[in-house]
C-alpha cells in the first residue's frame, strides 16, 4: 500500500512540476513576443463623430487614434457613449476623401498619424553596426536646435508611432526630434531579435542612433524612452560608447525593474506569484532562450536599477508615469526616485499603459517641453 502511494504521489508531483514549467515558459514567451497582427474591424463615420466595437483600449477617455485599411489615420476624440458592444466617439480629424459610412479600422493609441504633423521631417536611415539600417524620422529645424537632440525610443509590442507622441514638445522646446526603430521591429533591417531580448540587444540599435546624431551636429543628445526604451535608456548610459554625449533621460512609464514588471504580469494573470520567478529563470537559460526563439539568454533579474546593486543615471532625469499604470508598476518609478532623488517624478491619473499623453496631452507635453528648456 504505501509503494503504491508513494508512486501515485510522486507522479502527482512530477505533473504539478510540469504544469509549473509550461505556466512559467508561457509567461516568458508572452514577455517577449513581438507585436500580433493588428485586427481590423467594422466603424462607422457620421459627421462629426465614429463609432467603434467596444473594447477595453476603445473606452478609455482621452486622444487615440484609428489607422484605416487604407493607411489613413484618424484622430479619435473623447468618447460620448458607451454602450455594450459600441462606443461613439467624437471625431477630431477627417483625412481627405473621407466620407461617411461604414469603414474598416484598427484601434491605436498613436494619437499623431504623420511625423510631419509634428514639424519638418527627413525619413532617415540609421546604418547598424550588426548591418542593415533602422528607419527614423528627424524632426525639427537643425540650424535653430543648435546641436540639442533628443532620441525618441518606443517600447515592447510598439512603433515609431507610438514614441512620435512625445515629439512636438522636443520639437517646440527648441530641440531636434529623432524618432528610431530598432532590431526587431518592422521597420528594422535585418529584424534578426525576434523575439525581444528586453532591451539587452535593441540598446546597440539606439547606440548607433546617437552615433548618427553626432554626426548631423548633434552637441548634448536627450533619451526620450517609453516604457521598455526605458530599459534600453539606461543600458545605453551604462555601456555606450558615446555615453559623454547623453545629457538627460525623459522616461515614460518606464520598466526601470523588470523583476517587478514580471511579478505584475503574473498577478494580474492570477497565477501563483513562483511562477514569476520560473519564467525569469526559463529567459534566463540558454536552453530556455533556444526553445523561446531567442538570440541569446535574458537575464531579466538583473534589469533594475531600483535596487542597491547598480549605479544611478548621473545625469538630469524626469519620469512621467500613470499612479494606475497596470502593465508597468508605478512602485517602480517611485522606487527609482526614493534612491536617486535629483530625478523628478510627474505622475498622472491616466488609465491603461503609456497612455499619459493621450489623456493629458497639455500636462504632458509641458512638462517635458519646460524640462528641456531648462536644460
């Protein structure tokens, strides 16, 4: 009787361990997959307003965007009702030709469709030292900026488009504007990183970046990092061969703590808090990086700059975070001021991840515009 027992409860143990491993790499996979495809669906266009399939990002108030199956861009304004399955909103652009009626659209958060809505824009190519170029946009008047550029960094799972939102206030504080893609991306060539390795390769794409401002004149470079570009702003600091160059950082909700990023994750998810640290183990693997698909190992642990282990910026910061941010824990910023506190924290209200310049646009383009002017 008891071998039997012993037998049924070590196979019981051996599937808890199982399930345990699967919940873990399934979580370091969604940590680190790349953009899914964009899901268009039916909205309706009537004078001044558009309504849309009724979703979480879609409710939010504030200042989006939807991009139509066409590549137009539309600026969606506040909503006006929410009903079940439809939201209406107002409309607060209507690209040319549009008419009213039924269209096909997909949501987005990147509430400015054009760099050129932004100022003057050269599409640019920055050349890779691991070969290739990233496409970015330099925006702004070279000769009034007077050597002063900031490099606008997206996140995990965005765009160019989406770091273009903190572009006009770089732009109106007298600053050239440089918005970059980087390995992974679409708009990257060779996009040899799929998946993410967390800012750990893509911080060698920004480096090339500053290097090509340099060479257009730049004299003291700002890192305009959104959430994961704030992990690569930081990377960047610490190993850049142009480090001299950086003069501050402008961080937006930005993953200064992964371990904390990854403990979110799991809670929100309503998993056992251990699996959190099984999944950082699993990216942290070689056998775990090879069966993820990725380039080489992440040590996720070791992302965090909260923590008494690893120096601070040593240069002039300023945070801008959402105190209800529910991908990227406010915690983590606060935790990052507490320790170095020559860095200003401007926290908002807004709902959802990234969305502070969505939902106060005038704060958050000041706030950013007025430090640089300062600068």
């Amino acid at each position: 009787m008891i071998r039997p027992l012993a037998l049924g409860t070590g196979i019981a143990v051996a599937t808890v361990a199982l399930a345990h491993t699967a919940l873990a790499g399934y979580v370091a996979r969604r940590l680190i997959a790349p953009r899914a495809a964009k899901v268009y669906a039916p909205v309706t266009f009537s004078g001044g307003t558009v309504t849309v399939p009724a979703t979480l990002e879609s409710r939010e108030p504030g200042t989006y965007g939807l991009w139509l199956d066409d590549g137009r861009h539309v600026v969606v304004g506040e909503p006006l009702r929410v009903g079940k399955d439809r939201v209406v909103r107002e409309l607060a652009s209507r690209p040319d030709g549009l008419v009213d009626g039924e269209a096909v659209a997909t949501w987005t958060s990147q509430s400015i469709g054009s760099p050129e809505d932004v100022g003057p824009t050269r599409h640019v190519s920055v050349p890779l030292r691991r070969g290739g170029v990233a496409e970015a946009w330099e925006i702004g008047d070279p000769d009034t900026a007077d050597g002063r550029w900031t490099i606008h960094v997206h996140g995990l799972r965005s765009s160019r488009n989406g770091a273009l939102r903190s572009a006009p206030a770089a732009v109106d504080a007298g600053w050239m504007a440089l918005v970059v893609s980087y390995a992974g991306d679409e708009e990257c060539a060779p996009a040899d990183a799929l998946p993410s390795t967390l800012g750990t390769r893509e911080w060698r794409d920004v480096d090339d970046a500053i290097a090509y401002a340099l060479a257009r004149g730049a004299r003291e470079i700002v890192l305009v990092a959104w959430s994961m570009g704030g992990t690569i702003a930081m990377l960047a600091l610490e190993h850049s061969a142009h480090r001299e160059a950086i003069a501050g950082l402008v961080l937006v909700a930005p993953a200064l703590d992964w371990p904390r990023v990854v403990d979110n994750a799991v809670a929100n998810a309503h998993l056992p808090r251990t699996v959190a640290a099984a999944s950082m183990r699993v990216l942290a693997s070689r056998i775990g990086a090879r069966a993820l698909g990725l380039v080489e190992s992440v040590d996720a642990r070791a992302l965090t700059w909260v923590g008494e282990g690893r120096p601070g910026p040593g240069v002039p910061t300023i945070i801008l975070h959402s105190r209800v941010d529910p991908v990227v824990p406010f915690s983590g910023s606060v935790a990052f001021v507490e320790r170095h506190p020559d860095a200003e924290l401007v926290a908002f209200d807004a709902t959802g991840h990234c969305n502070e310049a969505n939902q106060e646009p005038e704060r958050f383009h000041d706030a950013i515009a007025r430090w640089l002017r300062a600068r």
